[in-house]
C-alpha cells in the first residue's frame, strides 16, 4: 500500500485534479458554443402566441382559460402560473403527476421512470411499493388506439 506522504502519489493527485479541470473546461467551452436550436414552429405560430388577444390554454384539455385562476374549470388539472411555488396548492399538482403515473399515458423512458420511482418513494416513503404495483400496471397495459397515435406524434 502507498505511504500517503508519497510524492508520486502526490503528483498523480494533482495529474488526476488537472485532468478533471481541463475536462470541465472543455465541458464549458462545448456548452458555450452549442448552436441556439430554433424554435420547433415557424415564425407566423410565434408571431401569434405574442398577439395580445391570445388565449391561454390548459395543457391537458386544450380549454382556453378564461380565469386566472389555479385549476382547471374543465379538467382539474394545475393550470396556475405559480402553483409549484405555493406549498399548499404545490400539494394538488404532485397529486396530479402522480395520479397520471397510474391512470395517465407515460412516455416510458428510463428517465420517466426512474423520476416516478423517486418521486413515489418521497411522497408514500413505505406505503411506495403500493404505487408502484399501479405504477408499472398502468406502464404495461395495453394502449387504446387513440393514445397510440397521440404518443407517436413527434414532440
Ligand atoms: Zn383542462
């Protein structure tokens, strides 16, 4: 085993150091000269979403909202600008993210659920491995034919 007053440990210490150093370096500088991707619509959609008689929508139902208020007339679901920074009204959005991982259409991907895995695993603590059995019930049965087609469209 290497003596820890070594100076060959010492300078493979400060090699490894520089090393990691010019990596974020070089991390920073790809970062810094990524090209700024364009907006995934054209510039007559973005001309329109900044028109002053523009109308808010929920994300889940498409119903123009026409209140300022922080749910849903229509559906429910957490439409509010500030609802995710008010602890009491935070509540009823986690609620809903986590209601759409057990009746709700998933984009199955890793991230996807190993986000659902840890959030469950916050919210429930020991009770988690119940909502997970809905969880992954919910993530394996089958699609309606409508659902298909929405999760297949790009975006
Ligand atoms: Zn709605």
């Amino acid at each position: 085993m290497a003596d820890v007053s070594d100076p060959n440990l010492l300078v493979g210490q400060l090699g490894l150091v520089g090393l990691a150093l010019g990596a974020l370096w070089r991390l920073l500088m790809w970062v810094r000269q990524a090209p700024w991707t364009p907006d995934p619509w054209d510039a007559n959609l973005e001309r329109k979403l900044h028109e002053p008689d523009a109308v808010e929508v929920c994300h889940h139902c498409f119903d123009p909202r026409t209140t300022d208020g922080w749910f849903c007339e229509h559906c429910g679901s957490a439409v509010g600008s500030y609802n995710n920074l008010m602890p009491f009204v935070c509540l009823f959005s986690e609620g809903e993210v986590l209601r759409n991982g057990v009746e709700g259409k998933l984009r199955a991907s890793p991230l996807v659920i190993a986000g659902y895995l840890l959030i469950s695993l916050s919210a429930y603590t020991f009770f988690a491995p119940i909502y997970w059995i809905f969880f992954f019930r919910n993530l394996i049965r089958p699609k309606r034919p409508a659902e298909e087609i929405e999760t297949a469209s790009p975006g």
